[in-house]
C-alpha cells in the first residue's frame, strides 16, 4: 500500500506540486491517509472565500473545460472586468439536460490573462454572477500546456498525425508532460474547491485535462466523474506512440463514465486498454464497461447535439433576416454551396477546393453557377502548420478564381475574418448544399446547425412565396473521417483524400430533384431535433448516476504513485492479509493445512526462469518440517517438472496438472482417480489445436498427461483473443460427447477430463486427512488466477463439512487485489514469501524454550 511519506502521490511525476493536503472543510469523503479511504466528519467552517464552503442547496454538476465559456471585457479607464456568458456555446446550452433543482458550476481557465492583484476580486465575481470558477494559469505555464504540448502534440496525434521528421521541435519533449501535469492539477484544485458532497458530478471536457480523473480521485474517492473526450480517439498502432501512454489510460480510467462520438474511437480506445494495459472489456445489456481493479469502467458513445431553440431563435431575428434576402439576393441563379471551419491543418479546406477545382474543370455546364462560400473560423492554435494552411486554402482559391471566374463571378468567396454568429445562421439557412470535408474530426456541430437553419420559419417562407404546406430542403456532403457522419445516413459520405470522390459528391447535389433534397432534411432534421443538447446532457448525467450506483456498494482502497495512484474496489469482506493477523491465529492452531499455486504466486508470471529460488526451497522445508503442518503445492504443471524442482522438500505434497496426479511426500507415490490418461479425445482435439497453431503466429500446444492446451499469450492480443473464442466454440461442439471439458483461462484454451480441479483435489486432500483423524483447525489457501478461485471456494465450504467437529479458521487469500471468493489478498509474490518465512519464523520461537513474547514480537517487525 501507499506509504505515509509518499501521499502526494504527484511527487514522483513532477515538481511545484500542489498542496491537496489543505483541508476541505466543505467534503465528508476524503482519502486523508494510504490504505482504507476514511469518512472524517469535516467541522462547519463560515470562511466565505472559499466556493466549497458556500450552504448547499442543490445537487452540484460541476463542468471542467479547459476555457470557461464567458466572454470578457475590461475597461481600461476604471479598471473594472465585465463578464458575459457565451450562450452560443455548447458547455452553457447542455444545462437544460439537467434537472431543474441541479446547481452547474464551471470550472476552467479565461481566455485573457488577469493580473494576480486582480484575480481574487475577478474569482469572486464570476463565482457570484456566471458562477464559474477560474484556474487562472500563468501565463508560461498556459504556453506550454496549451500552445505546445495539447496543440501541437495531443491534438496531432489524437487526429492521425505523427511527427514525419525528427526535428528537435516535434520530438516529445518531457518537461512539456510536466507542463501539463501542473496545469491538471490547478484544474484539480479548483473542483476540489467547486464540491459540495458525494452526489456532486463532476462531467471533464477532452483532451486537455486527461489527468483529472486521477487527481480528483485521490481526494475524493466517491466523487462521481465522467469524461467526454470531443476529439477523435486514434488507433492503437498510432496511440503506442506517445511515451505517456500508459499514464494517461490509467488516468482516464479513475473516471466512472468516459464519452466518445462514435463507436469507431471508443473501439479504438478499448484496443489500446487490451493492448496496453491488459484490460479486458465486455458488454452487459448494452452497455460497455471496462474491468479495472474492482471496478467496471462505463463506455459512453453518443455524438453532441446542438440547440435547437437558441438556432431557431437567432434566425427569427430581424437581423437574420435581413442577411439572408442579402445572401439570396447577391447570389440569385446560383447554386451555393457553405463551408464552415477552422483555420486548422485537418479540416479539409484545401482538399475542398481542389474538389470544386475539379468539378468545374470536368463540368462546364457548372461555370458560372455553382459558388462556394467558405468561412474560415480563426484559428485556436499557433504555428508553422497553421499558416502553411492558411496560405495553401487562400492560394487555391485564387487560382480557381482566377481560372474560371469572371468580373461577376467568383467560384469560390473566402471570409476569412470573423462574422456575427447571425450572419452565419443567415449563410446556413441560405445555403443550398453544406459539404464538411475534414480529414478528420471528432465533435463537428456544423451539420446539425446547417440543418435546423434550413428548417426555416413562416417568416421566411412567406418573404420566399412558400405556403405552410411546402417542403424544407437540404443537403450534405460529409467526410467519412468525421464524427457526427455516423448519424446522418442521408448524407453524401466522401473520403476527403479523393478529389474524384469530392467532385463526384458536388456534382450529385446539383442534380437531385427536391423531392430526393426534402426525404435527406426530413430524415436528418428528425434526429437533430431529438438528439439535441439537453438529450446529450441528459442522457450522459444519467448514465454515470448508473455506473456509479455499483461502485457506491464497495469498499475502496488506494494505492500506487503518481499517476498510477488508482482506487481498488472490492467486497466488503475482502482486506488485506497481514502477518500479525495470520501469525496470530497459525500460533494458536494445533493441526494446520496449507496450499500453495505456484506460477503467480510462489513465482512471478513474468519470471523468464520459473524454477524456485533456493530461499523457497528453505521456507517451504521449514513449513513442512512442523509436524502441525501438511503444505501441499497445487498446480497446473506437470508432475515431472514438479517432481524434479521440488526434489530436495521431503515432506512437500504436490497436486500436479489441478490435481489429476497427487503425491504426498517425496517418498510416495503418484496417485490418480482417472483411467484413460491417453483417450480418445485427444485424437480429435490434437489435430484442431495444430490447426489454430498454425493459423495463430505465436501459439503453441503444451502436452499435459491429463490435458491438452493452447497458449496464445505471445499472439497479437485481439487476434488470439478472437481465435481462441472460435477454438473453444469449435472444440465443444466436437467433443460434445467425450467425458471432457472445454475451459478458457488467462490467454489458453485447455481441454481436461471432466471432475478435475484444484478444487476438487483440495476437497479430496482436506477429506483424506480427515478420515485419518487429523482434524485442521486452520486452513490457508493462496492463489492468483481464476483455476485458484476454485480452490478458495473449496476451503470456505470445508467449513461445513459433517466430519469436523469444530469449523477450522480459513484463510483465503488472492494475490493481488481483485475481484476474488477470496476473503484476504496480498500485494504479489514478493509479500507471500515473507508470510510463509513470518509464521515460520514463529513456529520456530514456539519451539524453543524459554524465549518471551517480546521476542515473538520482534520476530515479527523483523521478518515484516
């Protein structure tokens, strides 16, 4: 567990660490020490300063962006800030999902820098009047965490892209994931402020503060997190890549709901978990979720809706209006088709053009009648590549201008400065086609706004000379590569690489007929309307209510440094094994039997050399030289392997391959209650396992006597997962009839007569012992994979055996915290050897005479 002196787990990941050991006066969950999370009942405090102090009132959700979504001004002759919510932006238009009684908080960092005489005045006053609460980075720190590290490594990679060239600048660059790190905790330290209570949410916005979800949960165990990641989620051949990899899954993984636009990126997530971590993912009624010590991870995908009402409303403005009889007016005979992005190197800007480029090269009939009006949205980041860009679009449309324009003709109008929201809706609602071309994208609102604007109004119907009764109409093109594609099926979908396929995709718009142009808006205006914001909100907020339910029902623990600090939820049952505990208890026992794995346990699986150290030949020998004990190894190994490692332990009992084979000391004999050790099954398996051999690169058969099985532990991880899942399909159907079983463990399939397993072999061991009159009165069990979780249900029902005058004491234990039938665990291999040599130690003071109980004790710390 996390030692005392290590607390902060953050010390070991960079420096200028923030101090989360200021208490919250405020939060009756807290983790204020390692080991068992605690519930201290924090003392009321009346200090107004601080947001976590204020009376609570109403449930919190408290939203975390990396910019808060306020407008602001300063005057610059009082020196007085002014605030202004952005109600165009989706962080304040998803509070309508929430429910009425729900107080939301913002939290996240201003778009200006404040001086820090200033920042206590200006923190108060947006709490006060937006309630938002501010970061207030300096201004380095924001350079280096936003400009460089997200924007020109996060944001690349996350959209495909890696460094072509190995230029010191692209290079990844340590001290930036510093930069970074800091930042979260800022962040951090803000929503610790911003939390009333456990029922409080706390819903983190993308890629910028992936760390949040670790940070909060060292504090506040029982906080309710979830996580939309709003960009794309790359594979996992291009995730790899990045050196901070696995500290950033983990981290994301402390949330309880983690979002994504499409099916495509949370794939591509769950691949990486598997891949990298390990993790193993199933779905449950729907629902994915990811086991993660203890806990299941919930998977989200839904793509962000837009606000329908607030589009509605700007269009029914005089102003909008106005712009669009402007629009229709100036471009009247044309056919026009709206491009709306950001200045940004994967929207597609230049490939667009070259595709209109291309269309009126093969098309004359189009000259002259078809314009593109293309606004460029500032761009959010700085950089070579973004001026290459810019540079590239604006020299394209020149040469198409130049090419095929005239003094009253322009194919391609480039608004390239910033426009009032309204005169976008009015280019929308205008606009006969909008094609969205990026390379890719992860949340692009742009469809759905051109969508509803083209729903109109009665108002511009009637200035249009339509009835009530006509027909809305409206067209798209969008990339395949963006995330909103999967839910518009009425689209035209284009690869934006092809210019064919661009050109091919303009062309057809021009020549539907508005029947064809009204079924596509129908279609698409349906879903937007019902997949608006607050339905994205609402239904995000419910979902991670239900994925916190479970985890409510566990006891928590904590453990790991820096950000491999993670919460380990387990039964409440279920603690760790301490040697205190056992010793006291092993003291006090007359008759004791003890089982042992092997692999995992008594020697760690990514040991190279699986024989046993000579330091556990010499405990295991002083535990079988205590006539109260009988020590047993239970394994799937074979007998001979076994036999020959464990040559020099006279009184040691083996179980071989899950106890199909059972010898009691050194000087015994093997035993078997099966016949039949080369049956008939093993001709029809034999040749099917050679067969996925030879399919699967890296699999190999192990011969047993008892079993045959197929390892795909050295295979490309979901490869070998799908082919064993086929194996044991196609094994069970062929040996439907045959007295054998077909069972999936951790990366083998295995094929074993019926009745056989280290269950079932300790069960016929504790019996044996007890028909010879050697009651035990205590009974310990350790074991690290699911083949062990049979025998720990084997010594907790010994229990109850008829034969036992007296129920023994049973020690249980995995290694490892998991989920487990288990009532104790240790933390590895490591921790079960200085068990093994504690009790031993303590059968050796129980044995000699006249030494004192404060010699035990020492024995204890020492061996400890």
């Amino acid at each position: 567990m996390v030692l005392e002196s290590y607390t902060n787990l953050l010390d070991m990941c960079c420096e200028d660490v923030f101090d989360f050991q200021q208490p919250l006066r405020s939060l009756r969950h807290v983790v204020n020490s390692p080991g068992i999370i605690s519930d201290p009942d924090w003392e009321s405090s009346n200090d107004g300063n601080s947001v976590g102090s204020m009376p609570f009132c109403f449930k919190r959700k408290i939203i975390v962006a990396n910019f808060l979504p306020v407008i602001c001004a300063k005057n610059e002759a009082t020196g007085e800030w002014s605030f202004a919510m952005g109600d165009n932006q989706l962080l304040v238009q998803l509070k309508d999902g929430f429910p009425i009684d729900n107080e939301v908080i913002y939290v996240g960092s201003l778009n200006v820098q404040v001086d820090p005489i200033e920042q206590d005045r200006v923190s108060q006053k947006l709490f006060k009047e937006h309630r938002c609460v501010p970061t207030f980075l300096p201004a380095e720190l924001q350079h280096q965490f936003y400009h460089i590290f997200c924007k020109q490594h996060l944001w690349p990679l996350f959209h495909y892209m890696l460094p072509v060239c190995h230029d010191k600048d692209e290079l990844f660059d340590r001290s930036l994931f510093q930069a970074y790190v800091r930042a979260n905790k800022i962040f951090a330290g803000k929503i610790v402020e911003a939390v009333n209570s456990d029922d409080d949410c706390v819903w983190v916005h993308d890629y910028h503060l992936m760390l949040i979800p670790t940070l909060l949960r060292k504090k506040l165990h029982r906080i309710k997190v979830g996580f939309f990641l709003h960009s794309p989620f790359p594979s996992s051949e291009i995730y790899r890549t990045l050196p901070v990899r696995d500290e950033i899954l983990k981290s994301l993984l402390n949330a309880d709901l983690i979002g994504f636009q499409t099916f495509d990126y949370a794939r591509h997530f769950l691949s990486c978990c598997s891949r990298l971590l390990g993790l193993n993912y199933e779905s449950k009624r729907g629902h994915i979720g990811i086991e993660y010590f203890g806990r299941t991870v919930s998977l989200k995908i839904l793509a962000a809706g837009v606000h329908v009402g607030r589009l509605e409303a700007t269009l029914k403005l005089p102003a909008t209006i106005k712009k669009v009889q402007e629009i229709e007016s100036r471009y009247s005979g044309k056919l026009v088709k709206l491009g709306v992005d950001d200045m940004d190197i994967f929207k597609g800007i230049s490939l667009k053009l070259l595709g209109l480029e291309l269309l009126l090269e093969r098309t004359p009939k189009l000259r002259g009648k078809v314009v593109l009006v293309q606004i460029v949205n500032p761009a959010r980041s700085i950089g070579k590549d973004i001026e290459e860009a810019k540079y590239e679009a604006v020299s394209v449309a020149q040469r198409i201008n130049d090419k095929y324009g005239s003094a009253n003709y322009k194919p391609v109008v480039l608004i390239d400065y910033s426009i009032p929201f309204y005169e976008k809706i009015a280019f929308y609602a205008a606009s006969d086609c909008c094609i969205v071309n990026a390379v890719r994208d992860g949340m692009n609102l742009i469809p759905y706004e051109y969508t509803v604007c083209r729903q109109g109004n009665e108002e511009l119907d009637k200035l249009r000379g339509l009835n009530k009764s006509s027909s809305h109409t409206s067209t798209l093109i969008v990339s395949e590569f963006v995330g909103c594609s999967p839910s518009l099926s009425g689209a035209f979908r284009v690869n934006p690489w092809s210019m064919e396929d661009v050109a091919d995709a303009l062309y057809s718009v021009t020549d539907l007929t508005r029947y064809e142009k009204n079924l596509r808006h129908e279609k698409h205006y349906r879903y937007v309307r019902s997949h608006d914001v607050a339905y994205w909100a609402r239904s995000f907020d419910q979902d991670l209510d239900k994925a916190c339910i479970e985890q409510y029902s566990q006891r928590c623990w904590t453990t790991g440094f820096g950000l491999n600090f993670r919460v380990i939820a387990l039964s409440p049952g279920f603690r760790r094994l301490s040697l205190e505990h056992l010793a006291s208890s092993y003291k006090k026992a007359n008759r004791r039997m003890i089982f042992l794995d092997y692999d995992g346990t008594l020697v760690p699986q990514t040991s190279h050399d699986k024989s046993p150290s000579a330091e556990l030949i010499s405990t295991l020998n002083s535990l079988c030289s205590d006539m109260k004990n009988t020590v047993f190894i239970v394994s799937g190994r074979g007998r001979d392997s076994l036999s020959e490692w464990f040559a020099s332990c006279e009184n040691l009992g083996i179980a071989a391959e899950h106890g199909y084979f059972i010898k009691w000391n050194k000087a015994a004999e093997w035993e078997t209650s099966f016949s039949g050790i080369y049956s008939e099954w093993r001709l029809i398996a034999d040749p099917i396992m050679h067969v996925y051999v030879e399919t699967t690169d890296g699999s190999f058969i192990e011969p047993k006597e008892s079993a045959l099985v197929w390892h795909y532990q050295n295979t490309d991880h979901d490869f070998g997962s799908c082919q064993a899942k086929e194996l044991v399909s196609h094994l069970e159907r062929v040996l439907s009839n045959e007295p054998v079983v077909v069972r999936r463990g951790h990366q083998i399939v295995e094929v074993k007569p019926q009745g056989v397993s280290k269950g079932i072999s300790v069960d016929k061991i504790i019996r044996t012992l007890v028909s010879k009159g050697e009651v035990p009165d205590l009974l310990m069990c350790i074991g690290n994979d699911r083949s062990d979780e049979d025998m720990f249900e084997s010594i907790n029902r010994a229990t109850s055996i008829s034969e036992l005058p007296a129920a023994p004491e049973v020690f249980a234990c995995s290694v490892g915290p998991k989920a487990s039938k288990a009532n104790y665990y240790v933390d590895g291999c490591d921790e079960v050897i200085r068990l093994l040599k504690g009790v031993t130690a303590v059968s050796l003071q129980k044995d000699t005479a006249g030494h004192s109980h404060a010699a035990f004790e020492d024995t204890l710390e020492v061996v400890s």
